[in-house]
C-alpha cells in the first residue's frame, strides 16, 4: 500500500502541477448540461474522430506497469477488468460495477477468499474467447521485475505473492488464483480484505493471453478486450492511435459507450497550449478533450468571463488532500499544545486563495476527503473560522511554555503545483506570524523535498504534504498515514506522524473485514475523527479540477471515482 500510494500521490501531483491545483473526483460539469454545449443536436451519436491532447505521454500501455489511479481513463478504453467504475456523474459515479464479471465478487464468510465468473461472449480483438486463465496469467505477469509499475496490493494480500517472481521465472504461477473452469477465478487472500472489487478495477486485472504475451513488447500490440485497439504506438505513448475492436461487444459491456470510431491520443503538450487549442476550438481540436491539464486561476478567469467558454468548462474533485504535516519526534512539535496552536492559528481562506481561490480550492478541515464514498464525516476539532483564530493559539502556547511566542522552519516544494508550492507556504507563513509563529520557509526542488519527507531519518518537524486515494475510499487514504505497522524506517515511510496506536491499527483491521462498503465508510469516517485528535495533521484543502473541452464534444462524465473526464463516454458532434 505504501509503495501504491506513493505513486498515486505522485501521479496526482504530476497532474496538479501541470497548470494549478489538481485533485480530481467528485461533481459532473458546472454551468453545462451533461451532454455538451455548443448549441445544435446534444444528443451523442456514434461516428467521429475523439482528440485527446494531454501533457503526461501514455507510457508503458501494458496492463501490468499502468497504475490506473492515474492514466486518464485511457488504459480503460482498452482493457477490461473484472470489475470497473460506475461510469455515472457524481457520486453514483464512485460505485464500483462489474466489468468482465456477472458481479463484483463473492467473498466467503471472512472476506480472505474471492470468487468471480466470467460474463459469457467475451471476445479479444481477434475472435479468440477471454478465459478466467487469461486473467489469472496477466495478475501473474504483473509480479514480474520487468514489468513493474503497477499497484503492490497483490503483492501483499495474495497468499504466497510477497515472493512471486512472475511466471517467467516462475512456470508454477501462484496458487493463490484458482481457475477451475474457463469461467470461474477465485482469489486466496493472506488476510480478510472487502474492499478487493474496488481492487479488482486495476489493470493488473485485465486478461492477457498467454501465446501473445511478448513481454516488455507487450505495450506495442497489447491484445483489446475493450472497444478499441491500439493500431499505432509511437514514441512511448507519446501518440496513441485507438480503432475500434469489432469483436467488443455492447451486450456485454454496460460501462462504455464507445461512440467515436476513433481516437487519437497525443501527449507530451504544454499546458498552455493544450488550453489554448481547446479554447480556439479549431478543425480537428472542435473533437478534442484533455485528461490530464486543467485551468489555471489567470485562465480560468479569463474563460469565466466568456459565456461561450464557460459552457465548456468540467469540473471535477479526487480525493485528495493538501494538509500541514508534523514529525511528533522533532521538536517543539512533539508538545502536542503547539500542533493545536498551529491548527487553530490557520487562515484557510487565505490558502485557498493561495491554490487559486474558492474555484480550484476547498478548505479543509478533516483528513478524508469530502465525499461520501471515503467516509467523510464533518468535523472541526479546532475550529479557527475562515482567517484563524490567533487568540486561542498564543493561549495554546502560552500553555506549552512559549508565552512569547516561538520560531519554526517550513520546509516546502520549490515546485510551481499551488499546493506544497511557496505560495501556499507564504499563506501560511503570514497566518502563524499573526499569533506569534515566526516560520522561516525552507524550500527545496521536487525531488529533494520528496526525498526528504519520505524518510525517516530526514524528515522535518513542519512541512506542506498532499496524499491521493487509489480508489474512493478511506482505506487507501488513512492507512498509509496513520497505519502504524506501516511505518518503514530504511525506506519511503508515508505515516509522517509516527502514529503506532494500538487501537488505531485495530480498527482498520476490522474495517478491512466490512464487505457493505457504505457501512465501512462510515467506520473510516469516525475514525478519521479520531485521528484527528492527535493533531498530526492540519488538513487545508482539496483542489478542484477545472478543464475545458472543444465545442463539438457530447456526453460530458465526470465521476467521483477520480474527476476525471471519461473519454469512453464521450460523443463528437
């Protein structure tokens, strides 16, 4: 989970930083109706050529190395999982469905064992019938070194995955996977896990036969079993060239619409340029869509005020939060009075207007997310209003011996992504000098800043942090952080605040054993509360996506799950 989740971060803030703060999950289109703009016939028709101009090239376009938090849905336009994201705006878009299974699993009375079965018909793109082995070899390939990349959760919760090799050293395959039939898979686990159908919608889950399969070549001509097929693969995912698969088949495919006959991916692009092409709205960019690339505040005031442009903008919210960190073991931080000092004398006002303003910013106050899917379960342990309460923080630190105040050191990103950034630091510099908190600003490159926070032996007391979900839900968020049996001391260590609670740890254990997953988030949801009361964090927003759309698009979806336009929704003029 700590390695997926690093990624999952990273794939956000690599998205984020591309113009402004990214996040990305959560409403449908503002100002437009779901089906596009533009005027004329809104209703998607089948036919047509889809443009999608993204900043992040494709690369590795294999089921094993893609990790699909990321990737802008484009991976799915190829490849189908057992089970898949409820392609609906909004929150019923969070819902996980099945995809290649009649279900989203059947787990035993524990939740350690998984069966499926496979949804009759299914086809690859040359005829030939997909088969539970075929699922069970491409999970099997995934554990390979060479194909590494792709989420680590198989890794450690099928029983006899922490030291599978992959099958190409491995004849054996893992035992853990069962195929009894061509239509039957069942899953071994190491411990009770009920949200493995929210796993089951990775790409590691895709089917791969195994006389195609040539390895590290693979992501060339990986074989369809989604709508379209890749017919060109040209530097590296830098262009991707999707026809349609004319063995996929609707009737057994309830998820994607598949209107356009094809689809021309090109990646690598400026930002700016991406936004000024889908802005002109030109020839070939009319049928054009980013995954990737959002507004940033200058431009997104600039297509506030044009009507026309306005109508074309989505929006969308991930979960994901922005948030001050602290290492209880560096002092004065270790004095809980001064984390509590340090929550109550934050303007988040001013931080959001840091990140881009109340468009692309909302404030936070709880760790989770603000969405229904993770838990989220409103609360406000040291309510500091909109501008801080400087008061009750000099109280605070008056308490903790630091009547005349103290000096702390910021550490940051130097990167220009409005949310570790200097400006958010600079925000919350000028917060905490109002209750006698000098913060000296200590900004580092990218990497620097990763590497620093990540390790346990260099972590800083105070720094601006962000962590992202691989799927709706607070397991993936609250485990990673505050999951003291996570804590890695020689390696990338994500539980910042060194929380090793007993009854923390309990709690997630009982909560990964819930297969009503609405009954689970409601167990996160108080649990984040709980948590909370350590001060560990102080959380301060959730970035929002704002991206445009060329004039001739249909059928706008942006989900929940991760904000995300969904390109196998979407229709051309």
């Amino acid at each position: 989970m700590r390695q997926s989740s690093l990624i999952a971060r990273r794939v956000a803030a690599a998205s984020v930083s591309l113009v402004v703060a990214a996040g990305a999950a959560a409403c449908g289109p503002e100002d437009n109706d779901a089906k596009g703009s533009s005027g004329g016939d809104s209703t998607p028709h089948k036919g047509g050529t889809l443009s999608i101009l993204n900043s992040n090239p494709q690369v590795d376009f294999d089921p094993a190395r893609l990790y699909t938090s990321g990737g802008g849905k484009v991976p799915s336009l190829v490849f189908r999982t057992l089970t898949t994201r409820n392609r609906e705006n909004g929150a019923a878009g969070a819902k996980v469905v099945p995809d290649l299974a009649t279900d989203t699993g059947r787990p035993n009375k524990d939740a350690t064992v998984w069966t499926y079965t496979l949804k009759e018909g299914l086809k690859y793109e040359d005829g030939t019938p997909i088969t539970s082995a075929d699922i069970k070899y491409g999970i099997e390939r995934s554990f390979a070194a060479e194909l590494s990349g792709g989420a680590p959760y198989l890794r450690d919760w099928l029983v006899g995955g922490a030291g599978y090799q992959g099958p190409y050293k491995d004849k054996g395959g893992l035992d853990s996977i069962e195929t009894p039939d061509a239509r039957t898979i069942v899953f071994h686990l190491n411990k009770p896990e009920g949200e493995f159908p929210l796993l089951a919608t990775q790409t590691q889950f895709a089917p791969v036969p195994k006389a195609k399969d040539t390895g590290t070549k693979y992501e060339q001509h990986p074989i369809s079993s989604g709508p379209y097929k890749v017919v060109k693969n040209e530097n590296d995912g830098e262009r991707l060239t999707l026809e349609r698969n004319t063995y996929w088949s609707a009737s057994t495919d309830a998820e994607r619409k598949a209107y356009p006959d094809k689809i021309d991916v090109r990646s690598g692009l400026d930002s700016s340029v991406i936004n000024q092409r889908l802005s002109a709205s030109q020839g070939a960019d009319a049928a054009a869509v980013t995954t990737d690339t959002n507004l940033g505040p200058a431009e997104l005031a600039k297509v506030t005020g044009d009507k026309d442009l306005a109508a074309r903008v989505g929006t969308g919210h991930f979960g994901y939060t922005n948030y001050i960190a602290f290492n209880p073991n560096v002092k004065p931080f270790d004095d809980i009075r001064v984390r509590q000092a340090i929550s109550y004398a934050i303007d988040r006002s001013s931080v959001v207007n840091a990140a881009g303003g109340s468009s692309l910013a909302e404030a936070a106050t709880t760790f989770l997310p603000n969405q229904k899917s993770f838990g989220y379960t409103p609360y406000d342990l040291f309510p500091a209003g909109r501008a801080g309460d400087p008061a009750k923080a000099k109280e605070l630190l008056a308490q903790a011996g630091h009547k005349n105040g103290l000096t702390v050191t910021l550490t940051h990103s130097n990167s220009k992504d409005f949310e570790t950034s200097p400006e958010i630091a600079t925000a919350v510099q000028d917060a905490l000098k109002k209750a006698g908190i000098t913060v000296k600003l200590q900004g580092l490159e990218e990497n620097d800043y990763s590497d620093k926070i990540h390790n346990a032996k260099t972590e800083p007391g105070f720094f601006l942090a962000h962590w992202g979900a691989d799927w709706p839900s607070g397991g993936p968020f609250l485990a990673p952080i505050f999951d003291g049996r996570q804590i890695v001391k020689d390696g990338a260590n994500f539980n910042t605040g060194f929380l090793n609670d007993k009854s923390v740890n309990d709690e997630i254990d009982a909560i990964n054993k819930l297969t009503d997953l609405d009954e689970a988030a409601k167990r996160w949801g108080a649990l984040d509360k709980k948590i909370g009361e350590q001060a560990l964090t102080v959380p301060l927003f959730h970035p929002v996506y704002k991206r445009l759309y060329g004039k001739d698009i249909r059928n706008i979806v942006i989900s929940d799950w991760d904000g995300v336009l969904d390109p196998s929704q979407v229709a051309v003029k």
